[in-house]
C-alpha cells in the first residue's frame, strides 16, 4: 500500500511533469472539483473548475507551447495549514520560434488534499512570456488598447 504524498511532493510531481513536457499526465494530480486560479493571466479565464476543465486547457497549452521550460531555483515553504505549501520558482525559458533565451518568476499556493491538488493560485509572469514570443503587440489588442 502505497503512502499518500505530501503536498510538497505533489508540487514536484506537478513542476516536473511541466518541465518534460508531460501536460497531457497532469490532471491526475488534481481533484475532481479542483479549482485553478491563474490571478496574473491578462486574458482569457482566470478561473478553471474541475479536472476535466483542467485537462482541457493542459491540452490547449500543450498544443501550442511555442518554449522549453526549466525550473530553477525552486523554493518549497510549508505553512502552519498541513494542506498548504507555497512555492516559488524561476523558468528558464527558451522560446522555440523567436529563440530567445529568458526567466519568468513564479509563485503557486496550492491547497492539497488526500494526495491531490484542491486548489492552486497561479501567480506567473504572463508579461514576459509574451514580450519573448513577439506576441506584445496582440497582448495589447487583446486587452483593447488597439
């Protein structure tokens, strides 16, 4: 029988099914009724309810993840709630298309329950993914200055 994993392990199982690139494995890490708030996100949903609605974006994400991500500087902090860690974490990025090199800062609080993820707040830099992809000038449009 194997042991329920600390929510500490369950955050190095989520970063490192992102950094190989295995976004289609993540939902199992979720609950069903997870809730995913990505707060800094300056488009679309901010909010994603439940492990298929999760699955669904993961899937979306994978589709056109134009970057190889490596996480660097990884920061697991405990709280006084048994269920909550916060982490903290640098991407060392290199975006396949323009071939620029770069870090993007990260934050999570992640809420883990019975072994699965209950709740995360996502706290990335969304800002500089888009400046390194060339895609500034549609971030702009998007959010009605254009």
């Amino acid at each position: 029988m194997s042991e329920t994993p600390t929510p500490r392990e369950v955050f190095q199982k989520l970063i490192e099914g992102i950094t190989a690139g295995r976004l289609s494995q993540l939902g199992e890490l979720y609950a069903e009724d997870a809730v995913v708030e990505t707060v800094f996100a300056p488009v679309g949903p901010r909010r994603f309810e439940g492990r298929a609605a999760l699955e669904a974006r993961f899937a979306e994400i994978s589709a056109q993840m134009p970057v190889e991500l490596t996480a660097t500087n990884v920061v697991i902090r405990e709280t006084d709630d048994p269920e909550v860690v916060v982490a903290e974490w640098d991407y060392q990025v290199h975006h396949r298309a323009t071939g620029r090199d770069f870090e993007v800062a990260n934050i999570q609080v992640l809420r883990v329950r019975d072994g699965r993820i209950v709740s995360s707040r996502d706290f990335h830099d969304h800002l500089a993914l888009a400046v390194a992809g060339g895609d500034l000038p549609q971030l702009v449009a998007a959010l009605g200055g254009e």
